[in-house]
C-alpha cells in the first residue's frame, strides 16, 4: 500500500509537538508553546500560512529566507514532478548532470566576472567548500571574518561565527579563524598585513542586527583583500538571489569578490542547495588533477531535483520580475516603517536594502516609557523585541523573529513577492502594537511575564 502523506500530516498534526516533545527538540517545543506561536499550521501558499482554525497569517520569515518565491509555487512543484516522472538517471556519481551544467551556466549570468560553480546541499557546506577553495588556491590558512557574523554552523563556518551564543561549549575551533570587527577597514588591514590570512568572508548584510556595510566598506575590503593577496568572500546566502533589491546584494557596492556563496532561495525552498561561484584560476586550485576529481564533494550535490529547482527558480525570477518587485516593496515597506520613526520615540531606526529591513528598538527618553523600559530591562535585558513580535503574531497574524539573541532589532524577511495590500498590513501591524507599547498598554504585562520565564529558565537550566 502506498504511503498516504496527506492523511498522515492530517491525523497526527494535532500531536505534532508531542513527537517533538519525546522524539525531536523539547526545548524548541517550550519556546513556540511559551510564547504562543503553537498555533498549528496547516497549510501555505505563497508568502501566506494557515493555521489549524484556518487563521491566515503573513510570513516574514519565509523559512529564514528560502521562500523569495513564495510557498508551493507551481513552477517548483511542476519541476519537481517532472524530474520524477522522467525517470532521469540521478546521481550516476561518474557521470555528469546535464541540469547541474546548466544550472552553472545560468547562474553565472548574473556574476559575469564569475566563471565557476561549484554546488552544496546548504549554506553551511557552501562556507565550507569556500574554505578550502581559499586555502588550496592561496597556500595560506588563517581566515579573517566579522564580529557578528553568520555564515552556519558545522565546525568551518562556527569558527567563524561571531556570537558567543553559538560558540560557546564547542571549542576547538578552526586554527587562525581572525574576528574583526564589521566596517572596521583599519582593524581589518591589520589582520590581513602579515599577508598570511587565505580569505576574508563577510556578509553585505550581517544577518544578525541587519547591520549594513558603510558606504565605501565593500570597496575597500575588496582593494585591501587585492593588496595583501587575501581572497575576498562574500557570503550572499541570506542577502542573494534578489533579497536586497539586486539580484547580488555586493551589486550595491559595485564590487566583485573572488567568491560568492548562495543557497536558502535557490532551490525555491523545496530541496536543500547551495552553490559556490568563483574564478577559474581558484576553481582549478582545488581540482588541479584527475586524481584530485573528487577531492571536494558531498554524494547529493548536484542531485537533479535541486538542480531541477534551481533552473525553476531561476525561470520564476524572470518571468514575475522577482528582483524588480523586491526592490520597489522593500522601499515602500522602509518609507511606512519610517514614518513611524517620526512618531514612536521607542524606534531607534529603521534600515534596510530591499526586502531586508531591521527595525531596531532603543531606551525611550520620556519620563513614563523610560521607568518601564529601565524595569523591563533590569528584569531581563535584551527582551523588548519579543513585546513586539508576540502580539504582531497573536493579534496581528505576522510572523516575525528578533534579528539575533537579545537583539533590539526586529528582522522583516519576507518573500519577495509580496504585495502593496502586504505592506499595508505590515505597517499596520507594528503601528498598532508599538502605539501601544507607548501607551504603556498590555505588552508592558507581557514583558513581565516573559522576564517570569525567562527568570525561571534560567533557574531550572
Ligand atoms: C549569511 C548566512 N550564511 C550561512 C548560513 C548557513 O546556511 P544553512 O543554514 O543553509 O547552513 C546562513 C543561514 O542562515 C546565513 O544567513
């Protein structure tokens, strides 16, 4: 008897955080319970989830940033069938997939200063390839990279990671990792002098906080990688394939680094992808002899139902003008998120590139907000944001997340494709719930509580 998924989601989905509880992470389970975000969804489509009472909710998330398209788009899903129904000879492993050749080729189109591509199954493994591509092309071995930065977490990008959070209990890290601080050219000089440092990586947009680089930062990252022979890594795997209203977020900046890493949107969701695009002289480094053919990989790299995605995706980004309309929505959203800047003494700023928008909290300075930001604080600092997010959820159905660990910043991701009625709906959202965060109102109550429980977590932790 075939498997029946649908009925399988359908009969135990109300069990669902039961199976985590006992099988899975219980302590993910405490989280979505504590603060109320287990509300059962059940179904999505586009830049839209359902939940089990059918309450429909905006997602500015997007599966942190691989649904640019949208959920379930039908192009993907038609992708995906076809590739099954075409009984295609997948993962031969000697020999090569006309999709992967193809997928390579398109997209180069968008880096033309690129010339090779070199694919993974995340993020993280784009980091990792990207490591090794430094090392082999440059003969060196230490790497510099920011503080703040994300770039994933198996052991090659946590030792680059620049939060304590993640770090901490896993030392032994990468030998020669250098953290520098983001936006910090002379700190940076300094670390690339002694001309032994293989590559510098470095997000356009940290992830964490959203902190964007200075005007001329990228630039002279890229002159001072060029000076002291440092390979210049830009991790695009959040910032890419459109999110910051280019297609490449170093676009902006007009730089060209030796290596670009995506991943998250470029499948368009559905199957785990990453993809590494680089120079030919850095490329043939690493692959520099037949015995050597194989001497970087992972058995589902280049899978065809990725690739497949990926030639999808690709083909949704032109024909819906995916770019185009993340740049016009994401200036909309930044121009209402702005506003009410001008009015809500509690918003420090709103920044942002596209549809990567932080909107960061800060002390109020009137007497009355004041006292009840200082006692929020002392209870638990760093817990505002979540004042925001919890009721954007519950009372507003936006999904939204804090942009880091006791971050002040609340990160807007959403797909790409949304639409004016959206950002309507976003700015209506937070001007309801930060008004009344200025009225002193419930979200005052709820900080209390969630300081109560973050308190006992971390008695009973
Ligand atoms: C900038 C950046 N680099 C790397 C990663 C890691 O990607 P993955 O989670 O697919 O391993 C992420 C994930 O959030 C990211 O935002």
């Amino acid at each position: 008897m075939p498997i029946n998924i649908q009925s399988l989601f359908t009969e135990h989905e109300g069990n669902r955080y039961d199976l985590h509880t006992h099988y899975l992470n219980e302590q993910m389970v405490r989280v979505l319970k504590t603060i109320g975000y287990n509300v059962r969804f059940t179904k999505a489509s586009g830049q839209y989830l359902h939940d089990h009472s059918g309450a429909k909710y905006l997602d500015l998330l997007s599966g942190w940033g691989v649904f640019a398209i949208g959920r379930n788009h039908p192009a993907i899903k038609d992708a995906l069938h076809q590739v099954l129904d075409a009984e295609l000879p997948n993962l031969v492993q000697m020999d090569v997939s006309p999709l992967a050749g193809l997928l390579a080729k398109r997209l180069l189109r968008y880096a033309p200063y690129m010339e090779k591509v070199f694919f993974a199954n995340s993020g993280t493994e784009t980091v990792e390839a990207a490591i090794k591509f430094a090392r082999a092309a440059t003969g060196r071995s230490a790497i510099a990279y920011c503080g703040h930065a994300f770039h994933g977490l198996s052991y090659g990008a946590l030792s680059l990671n620049g939060d304590t959070i993640f770090r901490q209990g896993f030392e032994g890290f990468l030998n020669d990792c250098r953290q520098v601080q983001f936006n910090d050219l002379p700190a940076l000089e300094a670390a690339l002098k002694s001309r032994d440092v293989a590559a510098f990586f470095v997000e356009p947009i940290q992830g964490k906080g959203v902190n964007i680089s200075d005007d001329t930062y990228l630039q002279e990252v890229q002159a001072l990688c060029r000076k002291y022979g440092t390979l210049f890594v830009a991790d695009e795997i959040q910032t890419g394939m459109g999110r910051t209203g280019r297609f490449f977020a170093v676009e902006h900046w007009n730089v060209e680094p030796d290596i670009l890493l995506i991943a998250k949107a470029l499948s368009g969701g559905h199957i785990p992808v990453g993809a590494v695009l680089t120079r030919k002289w850095i490329f043939d480094k690493l692959f520099n002899r037949m015995d050597r053919a194989v001497v970087h990989g992972s058995t589902f790299a280049k899978n065809d139902m990725a690739m497949a995605a990926g030639l999808a995706t690709l083909a949704v980004f032109e024909e819906e003008n995916i770019v185009r309309n993340a740049a016009i929505m994401g200036a909309r959203l930044m121009e209402k998120l702005s506003a009410l800047k001008q009015r809500y003494e509690l918003i420090k700023e709103v920044r942002g590139k596209g549809l990567m928008i932080g909107v960061e909290f800060g002390a109020p300075t009137s007497l009355k907000l004041k006292m009840a930001w200082s006692a929020l604080e002392a209870a638990n600092a760093g817990l505002f944001c979540q004042m925001i997010t919890i009721p954007l959820f519950k009372e507003h159905k936006i999904l939204a997340q804090v942009a880091g660990h006791g971050s002040y910043t609340i990160k807007l991701l959403p797909p790409l494709i949304i639409t004016e009625d959206d950002c309507n709906w976003i700015a209506g959202a937070f001007e309801a719930t930060i008004a009344e965060a200025h009225n002193l109102g419930a979200v005052w109550s709820l900080g209390k509580t969630l300081a109560g429980h973050a308190l006992q977590a971390r008695k009973t932790g």
